[in-house]
C-alpha cells in the first residue's frame, strides 16, 4: 500500500469499534469446512460498518474463505431500556488474516450477503451509537 493512502481513505462506510461475541461456521473451502464439520465457532466482533467487520478468531482461516456469521446486536434507549436484534445471519468473505501476538488471528471480513432488514438494522445501530 502507498503511504499516501491509509486504510480510513479506503474504507467506504463508517466502522463502530465495539466487542461482542458472534459465531461463525466455515462454508468455502470444502477442504477447511470438512476441518470444523457444521460447527459454531465463537469469536469477538472487534468493529462493524455496513460493508463488513474485524474479528479476533483463535483459528487461523485462509483469506477468501467464506462464513456463515451470526450477529445479535443490542441498543439502549434514552430510558436505558435494552432492546435486541438478531440472531441475523450474514455471509462474509475473509479479506486478510494478521497473526496477533495472543496467538488469535484477526480477520477482515467483507458482507456478501446480507437480508435487505439485517442491512438497515445494522446501519441504523451504526448511527444511533456513534449519535446518540
């Protein structure tokens, strides 16, 4: 990459940093899916935007590989009352895989599917956290 451009000048939505818990199963590559089987990972959503979102995994899954991620998101009223949404469901392509020093990879992930509502929950989530 050019020193000139930073990963902010690439990015096309906004990212909210953030730590929840998701689950994930491999669906692409047969050969790492049939390593995991149908299997739930947990992992830790670190940010999220409309496009995409960064994950701290312990397994070490090759760019490019696709995932079935399931996300609830949970929002606060001015009253202080927690609403859920989710379970939703989103499929995802790893873009790169960084070794951390905590031996945990951190994975970018960029939406390829996405349900037309999971889109417009996730972004309104985006905005009313980042103004609230």
């Amino acid at each position: 990459m050019s020193a000139r451009y930073s990963i902010q000048d690439r990015r096309r939505f906004q990212r909210l940093e953030l730590n929840i818990t998701v689950y994930y199963q491999i669906k692409e590559p047969l050969n790492i899916k049939v390593m995991f089987g149908d299997k739930e990972i947990e992992a830790m959503m670190l940010n999220i935007s409309a496009g995409g979102m960064g994950m701290l995994t312990k397994f070490n899954i090759p760019a490019r590989s696709t995932l079935l991620i399931k996300i609830t998101l949970a929002k606060m009223d001015k009253q202080g009352k927690v609403s859920f949404y989710g379970p939703m469901e989103v499929v995802g392509e790893v873009k790169y895989n960084v070794l951390e020093e905590d031996k945990q990879y951190r994975l970018g992930i960029r939406f390829i599917k996405v349900e037309r509502q999971d889109q417009v929950e996730i972004t309104n989530f985006i905005k009313m956290t980042l103004n609230p």
